[in-house]
C-alpha cells in the first residue's frame, strides 16, 4: 500500500469515528467514540512520527557510508 493510500485509510477511520461521535444522541456512546478517536491519533501521530524518524535515520547513515 502507497504512502497516500495509507493516509487516506487513516483519514477514512478517524472521519468515520468523528461522524459517529457526532450522531451518537447518548452522551455515553458519544464519549465512548470520542475516546476512541483520540485513541486512534495518538497511534496514528506515533506512526507518523516513527516512519519519519526512521528516514531521517536512512539519510544520516547514508552521509556516513559516503
């Protein structure tokens, strides 16, 4: 899967969540999407920031193969 595709997947999910969270008339059900919304960034933010801290590697080790 292409890095575009993945994003638009994570989009998809968290835009899914948000709409449910949004619909939901009990507050339970909306605090139980809300929650579960935050849950996904926080994953998806570790990720992101994992996949970009593993190139900025890539290209420090390739300067120092050079």
């Amino acid at each position: 899967m292409s890095k575009e595709q993945e994003l638009q997947v994570m989009m998809k999910r968290l835009n899914n969540l948000a709409n449910s969270a949004n619909k939901a008339k009990d507050k339970g059900m909306k605090q139980i999407w809300s929650d579960k919304w935050h849950t996904l960034v926080k994953t998806y933010a570790q990720k992101i920031q994992k996949d970009q801290t593993f190139k900025e590697n890539v290209k420090l080790n390739e300067r120092l193969n050079d």
